[in-house]
C-alpha cells in the first residue's frame, strides 16, 4: 500500500548493498521511501535479502564504464515514480544521470534536496571540470549533505559547505555479528586478504608481501576472501612461492564474522577506495589492518600505531608491519583491543540517524 504523506522522504541510491540495508531499516523517525536503480551490477555476488522497508526497484538500466567495475545508472522512470510519490525531501547518493534526474525533480517541484556521498576529496582529486561543474551545481541547490566518512564532510568543506548542513551516516558493519566473533587469540591464519580481485585492490601485492614474510619468517598462512579476474593470477603467485593458502572466494554475510576472526591481519593495499568496508569489518572482529593512505578507513579507523599501520606501497615497509606484529603477541593484543574500541561508534544506528538528522533539518526549513 502506497503512504502518502507530507513529510515522505525518498533516497535514490543505486543497489541494495549489505553495509546500507540494515541501516534504511533502521531509519524510523521519518517516513522513508529508498529507490533503487537496479537490483544488482554485475561484478556483485550479494544476494539481496528480504527487504524490510519501503522501496522500489527501477528498471536497472546501466552502463559499464571501461574498468568493468563502475556503473552509470540511467533510469528516466524515476520522474515517474517521483511525481507519483510527490516526497517532501529528496536525497541522491551519487551524481549519477538518475540522481540528477531526482535533483532536477525536486528543484522544479520545490522539494527540498540532501546529497549524500560516499566520497572524499581524494578519490575525487581526478575528476573533469565538468564533473567538477555537476557537483557545484547540485551542492548550490541543495539545504543538506551527509558523508559517509569524515573525509566525506571534508570534501563539502572544501565546496565552502557549511559546517551545520552537514550530518553523518559513516560506511559500518554488523559491529554486533561481528565482536560476537573477536575474542579468540588463537587464529589459523597469519594474513588475511577480502576484496575483488582485480588491480585497483592490489591482489598480488599481497601476493608478494606472503612471499616476504616467508622469506624472513619461515612461514606465512594466508587467506583470501573474494572474487574477480586476478584470481587464477594470484593463485599462480601464491602457489610459486609455495605459500600455505586457503581461498573460499567470496562469503556471505553470515560467514564472514568467522573468516575474519580466524586472520592475526587484514592486508587492504589499496590504490584508491573512498572508504573500505572490509576495514570496518575486520576491526569489528578485533584482527588489526595495514592499508595504504588511499582508502578512506585510513587516519579515521585505521589510526597509525593504534589500530593498525598506514603503509606507502612499498613492499619493504608492509612486510617490515606484518613481522613486528605478528612477532610481538602483545603488540597484537593491543592493536586488536583498540580495533574494537575505535569501529564501534561506526554503527548502523548512528548511520541511520544520519539520513534522519538532515531530513529533519531540511523539514524544519
């Protein structure tokens, strides 16, 4: 049955993912209505769940952009479904042609508009002045933005936002799934690795840190979580340098808690990722992260010396990391304590009251 009502609140958002589906349930203090460009993209395996509010799914028309992993969402009938909605509030999470569809709505309808990005200033340090231009654009019209990280409230900043249009709804995990599975010393695995195989995630660098530590240590047990086309490259890699693996490939939520409380560290060598969920997930399950500078997580989650270590790309320095960890028991204690204690403000709660303090805030207008 359809709801109308004068306050109704619709976010427009590409497909469910499981780090946002809990927090859209959550959100109670103001009618929301999340439409969804498509069920899925085609380098996802998440199984979507039962949906436990309202939404709709659009007709899932998409473009791949030439890296096989980005998608461009182009769904006119969002116009329809706005108009027949009429939502007092308009929130778009991306600058995609179907949230700039639902931005336009709402600017010539009079509703108000939140953008809403997972971004931060240095994932969008190379874009094109006319993306550049689409963003300064939709942030002059809009009453109110949420981040998804501290980075994300930076990025606003530097648009000249200010600080009180800006509200929070931080990238999280089930952090309760997950401590449930943290307090194990007794791990089978030395490193862990969780993300696509592809090379924006560096795969085979973790390759060569295995080999590293193996070299020095004698030994190094691996496991990785996930899929993509590295896959039988990096499985060649390990297997040349006769490293101790297991690959169970990608695992569903439920499996993960496990996965990742059976790993001393999470290696995340990433070239570019504006946060990093496998951070939160990892920290919430007390095993320790190495990341690159480049993902969001690090200096927010990943706090060098404290939760982990920030590492340049050279592969010196990380398997230096991985050797004074996993050499040092208390070391690691330490680091996996302050792991759990640093993601736990990073929430599904706090997330959803995010996406209802700026609601509210545009309703007050």
């Amino acid at each position: 049955m359809e709801r109308m009502t004068e306050e109704l609140c619709a976010l427009v958002t590409n497909i469910p993912s499981p780090y946002r589906i809990r927090v859209f349930e959550l959100v109670k203090s103001i009618p929301l209505l999340v439409l969804f460009c498509s069920r899925t993209e085609p380098n996802r395996i998440w199984k979507v769940p039962h949906l436990a509010f309202e939404h709709l799914f659009l007709s899932g028309r998409y473009l791949a952009k030439k890296d096989g992993f980005n998608f461009i969402h182009h769904n006119p009938s969002i116009l329809r479904e706005l108009s027949r909605r009429a939502p007092r509030v308009v929130v778009t999470t991306g600058f995609n042609p179907t949230h700039l569809y639902a931005f336009l709505w709402a600017i010539f309808m009079g509703s108000h508009h939140v953008c809403m990005t997972d971004g931060c200033i240095e994932s969008e340090a190379g874009l094109s002045w006319v993306h550049r231009w689409v963003r300064i654009l939709v942030f002059r019209f809009s009453q109110a933005f949420i981040a998804a990280s501290q980075g994300g409230a930076d990025l606003y900043r530097s648009y000249g936002i200010p600080e009180e249009k800006i509200f929070r709804s931080f990238l999280c995990a089930d952090n309760d799934l997950f401590f449930s599975r943290s307090g194990t010393d007794e791990r089978s695995y030395d490193v862990c690795f969780s993300g696509q195989l592809q090379e924006r995630k560096q795969p085979l660098f973790f390759a060569e840190i295995c080999h590293g530590v193996q070299q020095k240590r004698g030994r190094c047990r691996a496991l990785i979580l996930g899929e993509g086309p590295l896959k039988a490259a990096l499985i060649d890699r390990l297997e040349s340098y006769g490293i101790d693996y297991d690959f169970p490939g990608f695992l569903d939520q439920e499996a993960l808690p496990g996965a990742y409380a059976s790993a001393r560290l999470l290696l995340f060598p990433t070239l570019h990722d504006p946060w990093g969920v496998v951070v939160n997930e990892a920290m919430a399950a007390g095993t320790p992260v190495i990341t690159s500078s480049h993902a969001g997580a690090a200096r927010e989650l990943v706090v060098d010396g404290v939760t982990g270590y920030i590492c340049d790309l050279n592969l010196e320095d990380w398997v230096a990391r991985v050797l004074q960890i996993l050499e040092a028991p208390q070391v690691w204690r330490e680091l996996s304590e302050n792991a759990k204690d640093r993601v736990r403000p990073y929430c599904y709660a706090n997330a959803a009251k995010g996406i209802e303090d700026a609601c509210a805030y545009v309703l007050s207008k």
